[in-house]
C-alpha cells in the first residue's frame, strides 16, 4: 500500500492562509474529500497531514480530520517550540479527539530571519521536548539552512528529523553543488530522513523528470531508500502538475527494488503509522 507522506488541506472560510497568493489557483477550499478522488487511482492508501500555517487552532482541527478520517493516518502539527509549558501542550494535544493520530510537529522555519533559529535555547528546548514525546520534528527549510539542520541532528540524536521537500534545492535554476553537499552532511545522521516531495514545484511549470533526477539521484546516495519518503505536497503541486503525475514521475525516479520503501516502509515506520 503506498503512502502519501506529505499533504495538506484548508477550508478559507475557517482561516486564511496568507502565504497563497491572492491570484493563485490555490486560493480555494481544498478537502479530504478532495483528496480522496485523487488518491484512488493510485493505490494510495494512507497518508501523512501536514499544517499550513503557525496557527495553534489548527493543530486540533487537523486532528479531528483525521480522528473522522479512514484515510489520513498521521498528523505532522504546529505548536510553539519556544513556549515554556511546550511538553505540557503536546500532552493536551494527544488528549484531544484523534490526538492519537500526532506523529509529529513542523514550524515554518524558512520564514525566519534568523539563520540560527534552531539553534537558539528556547528552540532546543523545545525540540527536546517532541523528542520526549516520542515524536518527530519536521524541517521545512531553505537550502542556506541545511547546516543549521546538521547540528540540530548532532545536538537531539534522540530526535527524529525529517527534511521536507529536500531541502527546497534550487532545481528551477538547476544549482546543486552547495545543497547536494550540505545534504549528504545531514544525511550523516542517523537520526535524519528526507521526503520526496514538493520538487516539481522547485523545479517551475517547464519541470522535466531528467531535471529532477540528479536531486533524487544525490537523496537516494546520501540517505538511502529506507530513509527516504514519497510525498505528494498535495495540493500545493498543482500548480504545476496534477497528482497522478506527481506519483508517477516519482515512481519513474526510484528504482524498482527500492519503491516499497520509499512510497510506504519508511514512512509507516519513522511516523509510526
């Protein structure tokens, strides 16, 4: 059964979601529902739910999705790292309604300004803190701050780290030589795994499967396929491919022996789906 390790849904009527453009196709509801017709015809049968946005409300509205939800398996959430009483919050967090289904949490990182933020005390408090609950701590970052990435698997090895979209390489202007080093660095972890996903939309609307071979080719050498994990960035890859062709290019960029990894194993086990 493949696993879709890396989608989102948002209702614009509950919250807006003010990183979309205002002329963007993705300025509209998009739904479990949705997704569901999507998936079906290709043999997708769980999937991982990622927040949108640094909002608390919508952690436990993305928990009761998938509380109501055959469907969604886990939820990578939000909450603030940098809160003091942060344990105290995953805990009320996995007593809530499909609060069973928090596997892990991310926060915008690439946003800030800081190119040091993961590495300040209040933010390793609270990494250490979802190490403590058992969960993971997805890393949505830019490539100039992979090597902040590397020491923070170096300081929490007790820490299960996953690299959303690869680290967003710069696939459109076709640079690599900086971001494929920095990633086999993070690779070097143990404690690190990386998501195959969102490259079509690095890549712009001309993407090509060949100009997104070498990066998948630098992530299977550095990480391997038991520590790889297809993702879709549903629906944000819409804008520049539909979802059918998002899981077949991958599945035209991993070798055959290596696909029940990469499209299930290694997220079923790293999410504990």
């Amino acid at each position: 059964m493949t696993v879709d390790a890396h989608h989102h849904v948002w209702d614009l009527t509950v919250r807006d979601q003010d990183w979309i453009p205002q002329q963007s196709p993705l300025r509209r509801d998009f739904t479990l529902t949705d997704l569901a017709l999507e998936v079906a015809a290709h043999g997708v049968g769980r999937t991982v739910l990622v927040q949108t946005v640094p909002v608390a409300d919508e952690t436990p509205e993305l928990l009761a999705l998938a509380d109501a939800s055959a469907l969604v398996a886990g939820v990578v959430g939000w909450t603030d790292l940098t809160h003091p009483g942060i344990a105290e919050e995953l805990a009320r967090l996995r007593e809530l309604p499909g609060g069973a289904h928090l596997k892990g949490i991310r926060h915008q990182v690439q946003g800030e300004t800081d190119p040091g933020w993961l590495r300040r005390p209040d933010v390793r408090r609270g990494l250490k803190a979802v190490a403590d609950a058992g969960l993971v701590y997805d890393l949505l970052v830019l490539p100039h701050q992979l090597p902040s990435c590397t020491r923070a698997a170096a300081e929490h090895d007790d820490l299960v780290l996953v690299l959303d979209h690869l680290g967003k390489p710069a696939i459109a202007s076709g640079a690599h030589d900086t971001w494929a080093d920095d990633l086999r660095a993070l690779a070097h972890h143990p404690n690190t795994i990386a998501k195959l996903s969102g490259l079509v939309t690095e890549a712009g609307p001309d993407w090509t499967t060949a100009r997104l071979r070498p990066y998948v080719d630098v992530a299977l050498e550095a990480f391997g396929p038991d520590r790889l994990m297809f993702g879709s960035d549903w629906p944000v890859c819409t804008e520049v491919a539909s979802y059918g062709q998002v899981v077949e290019t991958a599945g035209e960029l991993i070798a055959a022996e290596d696909r029940e990894q990469v499209f299930g194993a290694t997220a079923t086990r790293v999410y504990g789906l």
